[in-house]
C-alpha cells in the first residue's frame, strides 16, 4: 500500500500552478526530512518482511496490475500531465503509454530473473561449483524530474519492484500530481505495505534527507549536475549504491549529403519536442557548410510554423515551459545568446500571449564554442548552430563539451556516418535520426553526463547485488593443513 499521511509533518503544503494559465490548480503536501524518516521507515519495515523474498512471478503479476491500471486510466492521466507539467496532450498520451509499456516489461524481466537465480558460474578447478543469487539491494531512493514525470517516475519504481527492492519516491514539486496517482494505481495492483512510498515536497528538504538518510541504500536521480553532485555526496558518506542522470548538451552533426527534409524534421524534433526540456535534446546543431545556408532558412521557416499554446489545443506542437522559474532560466540564456550570436528567430515571448510560461521557438546561427548557449544546458526550445568543413573539425565540436549522454550524426554515407558514431563520446548516439528512445537497451551518459545505465536489464541490474555461492564439492582434503 501507498505510504500515506493526511498532512506532512509541518502542515505545510505547495500549490500546484498550470504553466499555462499561470494558475493554482492544487496543492500537494509539502513534506520534509520528518516524513522522509517515516516513509524509509516503512520501506525498511517492508524490505524485511515477506516482500523481499517473493519470486519474481509475483512480482510480475502486480507490475503487469500496475500497467493495466496506468493503461485504462490513460486519458486522464495525460490530461493530469497536461495541467501539471504543460506539454502538449499527444505528447503526455505517448508519455503515458510508455509508462505503462515500462511495468510490462518489467514483469518480462521480473520473471526472467526466478531462471537466473542459481545459475552455475564456470570456475577453472572442479572440485569447486559457483552459483549465483541476485538479491534486492534494499531501500530505494527514486529522486525524478520534471520533464518526463511519470514516465521517469517508471522507470525507477518498476526496476525497483522488479527485483524485489522497497522504494521512497521524490517527484519534483513543479510535477507530483501523475506520482501520487501511480501509488494510489499500485495499491489498487496489491503492491503490499511499505512497499511504494511517495513523498511530495521541495528538494533541499525532503530531497537532501532522502539522499543522505542511513536506511537507503540504493539511490537513483536524474536532474541536474549541481544536485547530481550533492546526490552523490551524500551517497559516497554511506557506501550507497548510485546511479545518476544528469542532463547534457547533446550535438547533431549534419553532413551536405544528408537529405535536407529529413534533417529538418529530426532537427525540429530533436530540440523542440517537449517545449526543448528533453535531456538529450539535440540542442548542438553542427552543420557542414555547403548545407547550411538552405537547412537554416527551412529551419527557420518551419519554426516559425509550430503552433504554440496550452496543451490541450487542437494542433499545438510547443506548449509552456513547466514553471517562471525555468521560464525566466531560458529567457536569460537567450538574452545572452543574442549578444553572443546571430539570432535567426524566436527569442521572445510570443504575440499576444500574457499569461504562461511560452517561449517562441529559437534558433542561433554563427554561435561561438566559447558562447554560453553553446556549452551550457539551457532545457528549453533553443537551438545553437555552428558550421564545419572537415569530419575532423565537426567531431572536435562534439566532443568538446562536459556533457556525453547523446548524440547524432546524418550523412548519406552509412560508412561515414558509423565511423563518427563511434568517435562520438555519448552513452546514446543516433544515425539519421535523432530522440527516438527504447525501453530495452541501456541509457545513460558519459562524462558529467552521469554515472551507470538505466532501462532493459541494466535498469534491473542497477537494484540488485549479485552474490556469489562457492562450494567444495569434495570430502577430500584441500590440502592446506590436512593432507
């Protein structure tokens, strides 16, 4: 059952506002390091009991309840994401599909596990037999974010529950609606006591404490580098096992003999799907100059195409950024960018919008590497371009950034292409095309881009321990002492 406490400990609570409108459309508690304490310690009362030894058939049976549960309240749930978060309404359909497809397949690896449980290990002396058990790796702390909610929320809790783990989960305040309704849709699957915990409330309070709380023992963020790097702080005192996500600044490199309507839409889609708040949102645009003056001008022209509005409009592609706050961080890159580079369009609140948090679609052209919306992560709808001659060069301008979690690379020539995919230094690289994402291979960064893999099975590696059983299989001495 879903961890629940009619009032945090202070009282206290946040509002909720539509990014939209601008208004309070609810409150949520505002939980602290004392209801952090209460939550890990019904993870911890959980993780001891009968939970922690169910087979992962069990497990599957409620992962797969939890999928049917997200899947028959879809719509709702998307219009939740909708008000909370602001995209626009078929992206939060495909967001909440994906949340769902994540707990099924879940289940798939859940039960997968009970044939790995025992596994012989070949060891070079036979009077030896090594097998293997992966076990729970205890109390989780799930810190997400607030792009992607409940699919990011998913893809830590059903891991998590698929190894047989206990969790405390940390939504972001701007974004918790979606997370309190997966504990009410858990409970509802017969996910036990204890066993899914959800506390709403500010970083710095209920965040920090979970991050630094002795009982956890497994802790997953994604965010930003600065809280990545308190995250991992905070771990390093307890020995806790750590995986984090943390943003990038991911390149597209465009060769000239790369289709030009092709590279247009994946460009369009790679920074501006998701109002551009997508962690590895193709925000690098690397373009080989014979191509460039035509990919700009369509760019441009497309950009200034995109319907923009709340997110339940009919046809509207960009909706608000998801708070004043991220609101006021873009606007301040691009009031840097316009006197660091060429401003081709957008840059602006747009036209007749006086209320919410919209920002018309940007795009720099002639952008320096030394400019601050070439080397830092803006999370917005901006796009900064720079030109190359040689493969060389356009590697160089890739790979020159503290971020590795993307990249992509368009060119006609297969052979090219591989080749620079492989010099590229991302966890994720793309050939002609750019953001699609899959559930069941590994995703994660290089560099500041972060630390471990989530997804596939090394999103259920990431709560568990392997341990090893070594037998002697013998009656005969071993020979140090007895002969």
């Amino acid at each position: 059952m879903l961890f629940r406490k009619s009032k945090p400990a202070t009282g206290a609570t946040i509002d909720v506002i539509n990014p939209a409108t601008e208004q309070i459309i609810a409150t949520i508690p505002r939980g602290t390091a004392a209801d952090i304490d209460l939550a890990v310690a019904a993870a911890k009362s959980a993780m001891a009991g009968p939970w922690s030894r169910t087979s992962g058939k069990e497990r599957a049976v409620i992962l797969r309840a939890i999928a049917a549960g997200i899947e028959a309240e879809k719509q709702t749930l998307a219009e939740l994401e909708v008000a909370d978060n602001g995209k626009p309404l078929p992206e939060a359909l495909w967001d909440i599909g994906d949340a769902a497809y994540c707990f099924n397949l879940y289940a798939t690896y859940a039960e997968d596990l009970d044939a790995r449980q025992g596994e012989t290990i070949a060891v070079p002396d036979e009077r030896f037999e090594t097998r293997m058990q992966y076990v729970p790796a205890g109390v989780a702390g799930l810190i997400v974010p607030w792009n992607y909610p409940l699919l990011m929320a998913s893809w830590k809790v059903a891991p998590a529950i698929a190894a047989g783990c206990t969790m405390v989960l940390k939504p972001s305040e701007f974004t918790s609606l979606t997370a309190i309704e997966l504990g009410r849709i858990a409970t509802a699957a017969g996910l036990p006591d204890g066993v899914l915990n959800v506390v709403t409330g500010y970083g710095h309070e209920a965040g920090a404490r979970l991050a630094e709380h002795p009982d956890v023992r497994k802790l997953a963020f994604t965010g930003s580098i600065p809280t990545g790097v308190k995250v991992a702080l905070a771990a390093a005192r307890d020995i806790k096992s750590v995986s984090l996500e943390l943003g990038g600044k991911s390149p597209i490199i465009v060769f000239d003999d790369a289709d030009l309507e092709q590279v247009v839409e994946w460009v369009m889609f790679g920074i501006f799907w998701n109002q551009g708040q997508v962690c590895s949102a193709t925000s690098r645009l690397i373009v080989q100059r014979g191509i460039a003056p035509r990919l700009i001008e369509r760019l441009v022209e497309e950009a200034k195409k995109i319907k923009i509005g709340d997110g339940m409009g009919e046809g509207v592609l960009l909706g608000p950024l998801v708070s004043k706050l991220q609101y006021d961080k873009v606007m301040g890159f691009i009031a840097d960018g316009k006197r660091e580079a060429k401003l081709a369009c957008g840059g602006a609140r747009p036209p007749g919008f006086n209320a919410g948090y919209f920002v018309q679609p940007t795009i720099f052209t002639d952008v320096p590497a030394s400019a601050r919306i070439w080397k830092e992560e803006i999370f917005g709808p901006v796009l900064a371009v720079a030109g190359f001659t040689t493969e060389a060069e356009a590697l160089h301008l890739a790979n020159d950034s503290e971020f590795g979690l993307a990249a992509a690379v368009m060119s006609a020539d297969l052979d090219r292409a591989q080749r620079v995919a492989g010099e590229l230094e991302a966890g994720v690289v793309w050939i002609n095309c750019s953001q699609p994402n899959f559930l069941e291979p590994p995703w994660g960064g290089m560099k500041k881009s972060g630390v471990g893999r989530e997804l596939g099975l090394w999103g259920l590696n990431n709560f568990l321990e392997p341990k090893q059983i070594t037998r002697y299989t013998t009656t005969k001495p071993w020979g140090w002492y007895l002969k």
